[in-house]
C-alpha cells in the first residue's frame, strides 16, 4: 500500500469584475497539474458562497480539480499550485483540501 494525499483545489470561472477567465488560463493550470501529478481529475463547476468579515455575501461558480501525488510532496504540490492559482487568476485566498488516501496498486 502506498500512502498518497488528495489534493482538491477550487478556481474561479471569473475574476471579481465578473468577467470570465480565459479558457488559455484554464489550459496553463491543468498542464501544471499534469507536470506536479501526472493527472488530475476535473470534478466540473460548482458553485458557492461564503461570507465576508463585513457580513457581505458573495456567491461564485468555480472549477473544481482534484489529484493525488505521494504524502512526501504534499507541502511542495500544495505550495506550487497555491501560488499558481493566486497569480494567474489574481486571487487573494485559494481553497485547497487535502486528505490521505491509500492507493493499492500490484
């Protein structure tokens, strides 16, 4: 059994203007995944809502990745696509959720 983490990431179909992020944007980030993972799985678009500390509440449709790499890279991985996602998509936070997951594979 080999001990891999589940990385999901959440990213915005559209920047705070609304207006949409271009499909390039998305095609840039799923070849850095590839590169970081050697896949990854594209779960479609969801949608959202969270609140700000002013009591705003802002609702979004976003794209959801998800993808697994070896527990030994997780902070590299995790570090690599945080910064991938804030730059490209000019993001303040980015939502990443990772959890163990064993692989059985002969």
């Amino acid at each position: 059994m080999t001990q891999n983490v589940t990385i999901e990431v959440l990213v915005p179909l559209r920047d705070n203007e609304g207006n949409p992020f271009p499909d390039s944007s998305f095609s840039a980030l799923e070849d850095l995944l590839l590169d970081l993972a050697n896949g990854f799985t594209r779960r479609g678009d969801v949608e959202g809502a969270w609140k700000a500390p002013d009591g705003v509440i802002y609702r979004d449709r976003s794209r959801l990745y998800t993808l697994q790499v070896p527990e030994s890279e997780t902070s590299t991985v995790a570090t690599t696509i945080e910064r991938e996602v804030r730059v490209r998509f000019r993001q303040l936070a980015v939502y990443l959720s990772i959890s163990l997951t064993l692989a059985l594979a002969s």
